[in-house]
C-alpha cells in the first residue's frame, strides 16, 4: 500500500517532524491541527470558539487537500487544556458535522503546543 503525504498552504505548516496528513489507500490520517492562521501564520486564540472555529478551518483544508471531506471522518481525538472548555469546545465541532457524528474522545491534558487550548486530530476513510 502506497504511502501518500498530504500538504495544503492553505492549513499551517507543521512545527515540528511530521505531516499534515498522510494518505495510506482509502484512509487519512490527520495530524493534530491548532488554530494557526495559515495566512499570517499566527495564533487566533481570541476565545475558544473562535479557537476552535480556526482548527476546523485547518482541518477541512487538509481534507479537502486530499479529496475528502467531514462526512468521511470516522474518528476524532479532541485535546484540551482544561475540560473547563467542553462545552465551548463541543458546541463548535458539532456545528460541523450534519448528521452523523464520527467515533470521538476528548481529554484534557497537561499542556499543548504554543500554549493553546484545543488541537484535534481524526482519522477520514472513503
């Protein structure tokens, strides 16, 4: 099975050895995205709606760079800096999704990169 590595300038450049995304036949494994702006290269982290408004912004970019879309995501992974922000957090991502909700966990954890307060990563297949 080919290995295919994902790469959009429309969602930030990774920060450290890894990719964006990495297609392995029909399924797409997306690494976790934080709300950087990809155009100015900048945290928008006003609040955490518009926190996590900006990582579904990036992750749709990524999907959309290897032609899929959110009703292929079978599973998510929601880091937070506190489960304080829960139900902020929730309340955005289902917004994204229509019908059918993909597999999920989501845990708080001790810290992550740039001292944001939410990254998600998921897992699509077609």
């Amino acid at each position: 099975m080919e290995k295919k590595i994902i790469h959009t300038a429309n969602a930030p450049q990774a920060i450290g050895p890894y990719s964006q995304a990495v297609q392995m036949g029909n399924m797409l494994f997306l690494s976790g995205q934080i709300a950087i702006n990809p155009q100015l290269g900048e945290l928008e982290i006003t609040d955490v709606t518009e926190e996590t408004n900006r990582v579904m912004k990036n992750i749709i970019a990524v999907l959309e760079a290897a032609d899929f879309n959110l009703t292929q995501v079978a599973k998510t992974t929601i880091f937070l800096s506190s489960m304080n922000h829960f139900q902020e957090v929730n309340t955005v991502y289902a917004s994204y999704f229509k019908d059918s909700y993909p597999a999920r966990e989501t845990v708080a954890v001790a810290g992550l990169p740039k001292n944001v307060n939410v990254e998600i990563s998921m897992i699509a297949i077609k």
